[in-house]
C-alpha cells in the first residue's frame, strides 16, 4: 500500500527523490523544466537542481504541463520499475554510499550481474558510466564540503581523495574555478553583475576578472538575482560599474542580434564533459541547428546523445553558448533551460539576419 500522506507536501517528495525512496513509487511523478523530462522517484538520472523541479500526482498532468516521458524509469509503465532500472538503482546507492569508489566487479557482484554487462546496462540507464558517475559524485562531495566552511584539505579527503596531486589534477577543471575560490561558494571570488530588460524579457549579466560567467533569463528580475545569489552565494557580488555597464551594453547588442557574435572572454564553469559539449556547440553556425546526437558524435561519443542534452540544461550562459541551436532528432526544438518560446525567438533572430 503506497504511503499517500508521507509524500503529500513537496518538502517530503522532494526527499522522497533525493533519497530514490521505493515507496513513493507510484504515488507520484517529477518533471524536470530545464530537460521537459518527468520521472519516477526513483529514476537512476542524476540529481536535478530543486527549483528546476515540479511534482505531479499523475503522469497524465506532466503530459498534460508538456513534458515527455523518461526513457530509462518509463513512468508511464504500470507497476514496479523493472529488475534492470532496480539493479542500477541500488548500484547508484553503493556508490553513493562508499568512502572510497567500489570496483566494476564490487559492484556487479552486489547487484548480480557480470561486469560487461552491468557496465553496458549501467550506461544505457544512467548515460555515464560506473566510474564516471562516481567521480561525479566525489566531486558533489567536494563542493557540498566547501560551502560548509570546510578547509580544502579537509574537504578533498572527506570526499575520498587518496591524494592533493590526484585532486588538484582535475579539481579546477570540474568546479569551474580554483578550489580556494570555490570554497563557500565563491568566497572571495568578486563577481560583478547587472539585472536590465532586454529582447528576451530580463537578462541578468555577471563576470568575474576572467569573463562571463553567466547571462541568465527570466521574465522576473527578483528570480534572476535569488539564483545569481544560489550559485555564488559567499562571493563579493558587486553591481554594475560604469566599466561594467560598457560589458552588459555589448551583451544586449548580442542578444538582438546573436549572428554578430560576442567578443567577450568567458569564464566557462563546469564538468570536462560539459565544456566538450559547450566547445562543440559554439562551432554550430547561426541560424543552423544540430540534434543531440549530431554533438555527441562530434564529441566522438555517439551515444551519449542523453548526456549531452543534460550538458545543455547545465548550461548557465545563455546564447554566448548556444544551446539554443541544438534540437531533437526529429526537427522538434525540444527543451530549453530559459524556456522554448525564448529558443524559437532567438533561432528566429539568427534566421532572419542570415536572410
């Protein structure tokens, strides 16, 4: 018997989906805004940002909000998830659970299955592989420990890391900046922001002394400061400067007309996947488009078409990085972090100015 009332607020269902808890199977689903994905509580996909997150008692209302069904929990299928998606659920647990990254055979023999074909299904379901998703998670340790005020040291050892050279090595690259900078989100990071209106409703616009670090859209000035605020939220955020003012001037000439380009350096703040995948979008021309799977072959990973949509959605430079140009096998724009009128609106611009 599903427990109703224990999933009733989203506080709860929200835990519910943080902790993949198997009893709130069926009792509801969850849509994902920035994929236009809903799931099962229990889905193996990884851990979406909580203010992306919408709850629905059915899967019929997600349809009904626009969203699409997830192909690796189905949650449209009746009953239980299957013996496979339960298997890599409790795989994704172990891993989450270890101090220390568990084998390819450690955790194919917990789940009994052989290792080449729990490392395939586990790719199939999940998009990454067993040793990528947990060092994914090592590095989810990392900055959850340096925003607790936790030293580096500490932070890098709590979080599994045998060793400094072994963390450093990729450290900067996954967190974006420096852990030293990272550290309480961005404490003693300055970053410079401006909130203006713009072509594309409000446009939030921030750097720090390397370059952009985000251009965020909402048609509500109030969100794009909270979430400017949720990113960094120890670091020296400073308002607009006359210097600076000069910057956000470039970046709205750039939104109206997105085929001139922006002669801005970025300051690209992500996984190495991500920035392969961001790399790669930036080479599509303006007014053309690609499919997810057209980046994922580019990137020389054909199927990780899944993946590099969840790249997209990470995305937190809006238009500069061109997501917007990547649609959905079938011509469909798809998802889009800032929403699908804004994509069609911007390819719209590119298309004209081309014309």
């Amino acid at each position: 018997m599903k427990h109703l009332l224990a999933f009733s607020s989203d506080a709860a269902r929200w835990e519910a989906v943080v902790q993949r808890d198997s009893q709130a199977d069926g009792v509801f689903v969850y849509g994902v805004l920035t994929t236009g994905i809903y799931c099962r509580p229990v889905c193996p996909s990884r851990l979406p940002n909580r203010e992306n997150v919408r709850f629905f008692d059915t899967w019929q209302e997600a349809e009904r909000a626009g969203l699409r069904s997830c192909k690796r929990c189905a949650p449209q299928s009746p009953g239980e998830p299957s013996d496979s998606v339960n298997a890599i659920v409790q795989a994704c647990n172990i891993i989450e659970q270890a101090e220390q990254p568990p084998s390819l055979r450690q955790l194919a023999d917990a789940v009994g299955y052989s290792p080449y074909h729990f490392h395939r299904l586990f790719k199939k379901i999940v998009g990454v592989t067993p040793k990528q998703y947990a060092a994914e998670k090592r590095l989810t340790r990392v900055r959850a420990k340096l925003q607790q005020d936790a030293t580096v040291t500490q932070a890098m050892y709590d979080a599994g890391f045998e060793s400094s050279s072994r963390f450093y090595e990729t450290a900067t690259t996954s967190l974006g900046m420096r852990p030293s900078e990272y550290q309480n989100g961005g404490r003693g990071l300055s970053i410079r922001f401006a909130i203006v209106q713009s072509c594309l409703g409000w446009v939030l616009v921030a750097a720090t002394k390397r370059g952009i670090c985000k251009i965020d859209l909402s048609d509500t000035p109030g969100l794009l400061q909270t979430r400017l605020k949720t990113s960094f939220p120890q670091a020296d955020l400073r308002t607009a400067d006359p210097d600076f003012e000069a910057i956000v001037a470039q970046v709205l000439a750039f939104l109206e007309t997105p085929n001139l380009g922006l002669a801005l350096p970025l300051d690209i703040q992500g996984t190495a996947f991500q920035r392969r995948v961001w790399r790669a979008l930036q080479e599509i021309p303006p007014g053309s488009t690609a499919s997810y799977g057209d980046i994922a072959a580019r990137i020389g990973n054909p199927k990780a078409a899944r993946a590099v949509a969840q790249a997209c959605a990470a995305n937190s430079i809006a238009v500069a990085i061109p997501c917007h140009r990547v649609v959905r096998s079938n011509g469909d724009l798809g998802g889009y972090r800032w929403g699908t009128e804004r994509k069609r609106e911007i390819l719209e611009r590119e298309s004209q100015a081309l014309v």
